[in-house]
C-alpha cells in the first residue's frame, strides 16, 4: 500500500534520482541528467566535459551564483528535482 503514495517530485528524499539541468550560459543548451540525490555532482561534471569534448579546468560550474566545486551533492545544495545548474564554458577565473 505505502508503494501508492504520491509523492512530490520537488521534495526528493534519501538517495533516491534527481534530475539536474546544465544550462551552458553562453548557447542556452541545456543537457538533463539523472543521478542520486545523495551522489556528487563531480560524476555530472565529468560527463559533460566529456561529452562536450571539453576540460574540466575550462568548466565553470554554478547555482543561484554560488560557484561549484563538484563534491557538493544535491541533498547538500538542496535542490529540488528538475534544478538548473549554470555552466560557463572559458576559463575559470
């Protein structure tokens, strides 16, 4: 019975996935990705500098203005499902 209980996607709990948005601030692409709520979001950095063809060092990485590292997690940044993360592709300053 408890598996029929709605839930909001807003409000993820646990580990259970997220999916996070990288919005390049200079394309407006955005790229989706999933991952758990309790993972790095070093793994979604990486796959998209590789994706890009890209290195990392070239990769700036924010949300609400506040500059990532990559070891931050979404359960520690409290963002919500469907959360957009700015990606600024130059060099880091």
């Amino acid at each position: 019975r408890s598996l029929s209980k709605t839930r909001s996607p807003k409000s993820p709990s646990g580990n259970d996935p997220i999916t996070i948005f990288l919005h390049d601030t200079v394309s407006g692409e955005e790229t989706y990705f999933s991952l758990r709520y309790r993972s790095t979001l070093r793994i979604v950095f990486t796959v998209f500098a590789e994706r890009k063809g890209l290195s990392q060092e070239n990769l700036k990485f924010s949300f609400n203005g506040q500059s990532l590292t990559g070891y931050e997690t979404p359960y520690s940044l409290g963002l919500e499902d469907r959360a957009r993360i700015d990606v600024q592709i130059g060099r880091r300053s």
